[in-house]
C-alpha cells in the first residue's frame, strides 16, 4: 500500500507546503508583534499567505476529486488540509484585531504565545515531512507528542494571563480587545493540537 506512485505521492508534497506556509506566518506574525507600528504593512503580507493558503486548499479538494487512489483515507487528507488553513485563518484575523483595535504596542503576554505558535507550527512542518513515512518513522509520534506539549503550555499560559489581565487591568476596553487577541493565540496553538491529533488517528489506522 505504501509503494507511491508519485500520483499518490502528491498528496505528501501538499501537505509539506502547505505546513511551510502556516509556519511562514506564524513566524511573520511572530516579527510583527515587536514592530506593531507597521501593522497596516504587515497585515497584507500575512493576507497574502492566507490567499496562498486557500489555494492551497482548493489544489488538494481538487486533486481528491481525480485522484483514483489516495495514500490515506480522503476524509483525513481533506481534514489535514482544512485544519492548516484554520490556523492561517485565526493568524490573518488575529493581525487584524491589532489594525481594528489599533493596538500599537503588544504586551510580553501575546509575544510568548506568538513564540508558542512558531515552536508548534514548526514542529508541524517536520511532522507533515514525516508522514509519507508513516510508521517507518520513529519521528512522527515524537512530533505529535511536542505539539501536544506545546498546547498544554499555551493553555495554562492562556488562563493564567487572562486572570492576570482580570485583577491588574481597570480599563474595560483595554481588558475586552487583550481577552480577544489573547484568546484568538490560544485558538491557534489548539488548532496545531488538532491537526497532530488527526495525523496521529491516521498513524494508528496504518499501524
């Protein structure tokens, strides 16, 4: 089953790029946060990767559409590639709260959880490289299980700014767009959880 013809093979190398271009704007919303006054510049570069990532999208719906046979099943190649673009999803829209709410400088707090984000969706990257591998890769389990780290630090990182946010803030507005962006972070790094999570339901399929 595993002997690919590069028809099926395909589907591996969309992944592979598809993960580089998530990881292309974690990193470049991760540079944005420490120079905010150009916010109105950097949030078109982060639309172009989102575009980019549509497309991305609409080329692996396509191909499941002509293609015969598939590496794996066709629910968890769209499911993969539907659960990337979310989290280039809530990176565009996050960029944009800071535009509309006219956030000119970010707090040590949204830095860390960037940071978080870029340690998951890199460790996403090797583990879409892994996955033609499947269970001839002792890597893939080890990607998955630092993802899942990744996201359980972000959670109580999450939780403990926003009550840290609740008991030293008075401004009420300052307090909704910080809850807001600070929630939309941790969405993100949860949305890297469920994209290992699905690559590890299709590990043990093949087991």
């Amino acid at each position: 089953m595993f002997n690919l013809n590069p028809k099926e093979d395909k589907f591996y190398k969309m992944f592979s790029d598809a993960s580089k271009n998530v990881y292309d704007a974690a990193i470049l919303l991760r540079k944005s946060v420490d120079f905010l006054e150009n916010k109105e510049i950097e949030v078109k570069d982060i639309e172009r990767l989102e575009h980019k990532g549509d497309s991305m999208v609409h080329d692996i719906i396509q191909e499941l559409n002509v293609c015969f046979i598939t590496p794996i099943d066709r629910e968890d190649i769209y499911a993969i590639a539907k659960n990337m673009d979310d989290i280039l999803d809530l990176i565009d829209s996050t960029m944009h709260r800071f535009v509309m709410f006219n956030v000119d400088e970010a707090t040590n707090e949204s830095k860390v959880l960037c940071d978080l984000i870029v340690d998951a969706t890199r460790e996403l990257v090797d583990l879409m490289n892994e996955l033609k591998l499947m269970n001839k890769s002792n890597n893939i389990n080890q990607k998955i299980i630092s993802i899942n780290k990744i996201e359980n630090e972000g959670d109580t990182f999450f939780r403990d700014t926003v009550a840290k946010l609740f008991r030293s803030e008075t401004d009420t507005l300052t307090i909704l767009k910080w809850k807001e962006i600070y929630q939309m972070l941790e969405d993100t790094i949860d949305s890297c959880e469920r994209v290992a999570n699905i690559v590890e339901g299709v590990v043990m399929k093949h087991a």
